[in-house]
C-alpha cells in the first residue's frame, strides 16, 4: 500500500474520507453539508468517536464516493482515536474495492499534524493487513493507495514527508512481526527465523550472527539445549546488534524474545487444542525483529542488542523429562517439573548471554510464557513483571501513546520463595497459582538486579478474532511500545 501527502483533485471511482468532530459538524463543501445535516436529523451519523457514514455525490458527470468519520470530541482527540477511526475508513475502502483513499484529516490544534498523518500512516498498513500466502487462489489484492491531506495545508512539509516514511517503516516493523508468527512451524523453524532475522539485519541496518547447537554447548547453554535436544530441527541462537550511539557505547539496551518456533509441551504434553497455535510461541522472537528493523532503519541513536534462543519443544528418546535436574548457563541448577513450562528455561540463558557477553546493562524480556496471563489480563493488556519502578515508567509513557496496554503484576517476596526448589536451587514449574509472576520471577533470578521489564505477551501476541487494527493470528505486539520506548530514549 502506498501512502502519500497530497492536495485533493479527486477523480471517479476514488474514495473521499472526512474526519468530523462531533462538536463541529460542518464541511466546507456545501453539498457535503447538506448529507451530514441529513445523515445527522435521522441519527446515522452523529460524528461519535468512529461513528462512520457513507454517501455518494454526483460530481461532473462522476460519482464521488464520500465517508464521514466520526472523532469524538475535539478536546478528546488522540492519536489512537486517529488510528482506530482511520483502520475502519480504510477496512470500508477496501470493502468497496477501490483503488483510491483520501483521508481528509481535520484542522485543529489538539494535535500536530505530523501526529496525525504518522498515525493514519500506520493504521492504514494494518488494516490493509491479510495473511493468504498459503491460499492457492486468493484473490488478488486489492492494492489501496492512500492520499492524505489536511485543508488548508496543500504542500507537504518535510516534516510530514518524514511523518509518513516513520509511520510506514513502524507498520512495516509490526507486519514482519505478524507475518513470522502466522507463518507456520513446518515452515518457520530455528534456522528459517534466523534466516528472516538475516534479511531485516540487511535491509534495516543491523549486524546479526547466528551460532548453531556447537557454540550453544560451547556457552554451557544447558536451560536452552535441554528444551531444544529433542527436536530434529537444530537450535539456534540469534544475535542482533546495532550501535547507533558510539558516544555512549556502555549503555546498552538487551531484548531478550522467546523463540519456541512450536510448543508441544515436550513429555507434559498440550492436549491438541492448546498445541494447534503454538506456531505462535515465537511471538517474542518476532517482535524483537520487527521492532530492531524499526529502530535500526529510523537510525536511533541508541543501542541495542537483541538476543533469541530459538529452538521447538518436541518428544523424543533424547528428550528432557518432568523430574530431570539441569543447569544454566549462569550456573544455577534447576528441577524440571513440567517439560511445557519450557520458555522461561530458553529465555534465562538468553538473558544471561546478553548481560554477560553482550554487555547489556538493562533487559527487556518479552514472551508468549503463560497461558495464567490470559487469564488474569485477557487478551489486550500484556502483564509486566519488573524490579525497577523507572523502567516501567518508561513503558507505560511509550504505550500510552501507542495504545497498547500493559499492567504490573506484584513480584513480592512470597511469590519469589515459590520458584525455589527443594533438591536444586530453582524450580520451573511451580503450580498453577500466580503462574505468570512465578514464571516471570523465575527469569528475574537471573538479571543480575539490573533494570529489568518482563513482558508476558502470551495473550497479547495473537488475537483469536479480528480488532481494530488486526485480523485474526499474530498481532505484532509488541512492536510498536518497544520502538516508541527506544525512540524517546534517543536524543
Ligand atoms: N507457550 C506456552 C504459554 C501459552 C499458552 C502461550 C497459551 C499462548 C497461549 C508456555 O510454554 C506454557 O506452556 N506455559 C504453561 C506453563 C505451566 C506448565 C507452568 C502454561 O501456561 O500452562
Ligand atoms: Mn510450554
Ligand atoms: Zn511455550
């Protein structure tokens, strides 16, 4: 999809989208007025946030398709009401097959306009978002090209030629993250998501090195190779860097995705409705790569070393088993008591490699880790654990602004004494109650007390129906909060 800045000269067959404010229901056009005073006296549009009508008027001889969007109130403006409003805009285009959108935005002083047209940018990618590559007689696509413009302002600016290419490289980020974790595990496996990671290093900037099962071994990666031995695919761990701030090159930001390309649960086996989607359990993996591709290609200055230990959770003579004592890389022991409670085990050698190796001084650990987040927080609000109140505050001022929500889960003292083991120092599995603040606290034993945010993406990373700005499989969350977190650290 193609999205530009541009004055109006709408032509036949194109698609005019007005934004309208529900305090300010007036147009400049008087045959437009007319249809909004109309649509309004029969209450089909009240210009309610995402309130949405459309019309058609007879323009030259032509039919000029009209969408009125609603916004709310003015006062209340924010960019994601431009984002949700301008996916459904863009859904309805799509819907009615035509080649051409202008999307209309308004004139106010509630939000800049570089604000608004990045975000229409990016709403617009992901609501043009589909994952048919498998379907053998998909139709053909129907390729959008979005105009946007505001009256007034004819001319784009630099700043808004620069506001669309960030809100395209941002959507671009996000849609990589979907589509590795829509692809499915027979195809994406440890060396093919190494491989992807390979080519957005070279298209955005940044340098990956990818180490087999030798040098895994080699690091005394014993938490990662247990979970990956029985797989006939070999393990690998995927190492991205980029340097965009060599004045400051002790500062060092780690992003530590997990990267089970599938999750059987190994001998504590998933019945097949909980193993159908586990082609997802790579969801932090993809968000890792897609939010380096942004960060990289935006240049940011900052730096950033992600750090993926990829590997499938499989049954075999080779396997690991419930009972098994294994170690770590940081040399901690730990009793295996549930072969599915595998992603902490990969993750926390990821995390020790990165501090240790890769000098990171802070981490940020993102995965799909228990179902138990699901359930407390749902599918739209990923749960944080976290030793360091800034850092957080942190993510949650980011996220404000991208509209992804995140909620803090304690990590008292208690809930520390369960991840203990009686025979080893840790244990990976211990029941049911408070399952994502154990399994997190599990992956903070090895943080070293440096700033730390854990994110259990599990119910966040794929969405079981459509939304907004998603369909149905991987969401590309999220992307969007990493990036805007690393942005504003960028100076
Ligand atoms: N990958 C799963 C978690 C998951 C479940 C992600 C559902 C997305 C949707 C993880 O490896 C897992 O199996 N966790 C177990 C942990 C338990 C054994 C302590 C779980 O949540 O049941
Ligand atoms: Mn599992
Ligand atoms: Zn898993």
């Amino acid at each position: 999809m193609k999205v530009s800045y541009r004055s109006f000269t709408c032509s036949q067959g194109d698609i005019k989208v007005i934004y309208l404010f529900e305090d300010n229901l007036t147009f400049s056009k008087e045959e437009v007025n007319k249809h909004i005073v109309l649509a309004n006296g029969r209450n089909l549009f009240n210009g309610k946030k995402g309130d949405l009508y459309t019309f058609t008027l007879d323009v030259n001889e032509t039919i000029q398709t009209i969408i009125l969007l609603g916004l709310g109130k003015e006062e209340d403006l924010t960019v994601d009401t431009i984002r949700k409003v301008t996916a459904k805009a863009i859904r309805k285009a799509n819907e009615l097959k035509v080649s051409t959108v202008f999307l209309r935005l308004p004139k106010t002083e509630v939000l800049q306009i570089e604000e608004m047209v990045k975000n229409a940018t990016i709403a617009a990618q992901l609501a043009g978002y589909k994952f048919d590559r498998y379907k053998t007689n998909s139709k053909e696509e129907n390729d959008l090209t979005v105009s946007i413009a505001r009256c007034g302002l004819k001319e784009a600016t630099p700043e808004i030629v620069s506001a669309i290419e960030e809100g395209n490289e941002v959507a671009k980020g996000i849609i990589l993250a979907r589509d590795l974790v829509n692809e499915p595990a027979n195809v994406l496996y440890p060396e093919t998501l190494a491989e992807e990671a390979v080519k957005a290093g070279k298209q955005n900037g940044f340098e990956v090195e990818v180490h087999g099962v030798e040098k895994i071994k080699e690091l005394k990666m014993e938490a990662f190779y247990s979970v990956a031995k029985a797989s006939e695919k070999e393990p690998k761990l995927i190492v991205m860097r980029y340097f965009g701030n060599p004045e400051q090159k002790g500062e060092i930001l780690g992003l530590v995705g997990k990267g089970l390309t599938y999750d059987s649960g190994g001998y504590s086996i998933k019945p097949t409705s909980g193993m159908v989607d586990m082609k997802s359990d790579m969801g932090g993996a993809a968000s890792v790569i897609g939010a380096m591709s942004i960060i990289a290609n935006r240049q940011l200055k900052v730096n950033v070393v992600a750090v993926v230990a990829a590997c499938e959770n499989m049954i075999s003579g080779g396997a690991y088993k419930p009972g098994d004592i294994i170690g770590s890389m940081a040399g901690k022991t730990i009793e295996i008591r549930n072969t599915d409670a595998e992603g902490r085990l990969t993750l926390v050698d990821a995390v020790n490699y990165v501090i240790e190796k890769e000098n990171a001084n802070e981490v940020i650990d993102l995965a799909t880790l228990t179902g138990a987040a699901l359930v407390a927080l749902g599918d739209t609000t990923t749960a944080v654990v976290t030793n360091n109140d800034k850092f957080y505050g942190e993510l949650k001022e980011a996220s404000a602004y991208t509209g992804e929500k995140f909620w803090q889960l304690p990590s008292f003292d208690e809930y520390k004494e369960m991840v203990k083991s009686e025979i080893a120092d840790l244990n990976n599995s211990p029941g049911r109650n408070a399952g994502t603040i154990t399994a997190g606290l599990f992956i903070g034993e090895f943080v070293q007390n440096k700033p730390w945010l854990h994110l259990d993406i599990a119910g966040t990373a794929w969405a079981d129906k459509k939304t907004d700005l998603t369909v149905k499989g991987g969401t590309g969350a999220p992307v969007h909060t990493l990036y805007e977190l690393v942005k504003r650290r960028s100076k």
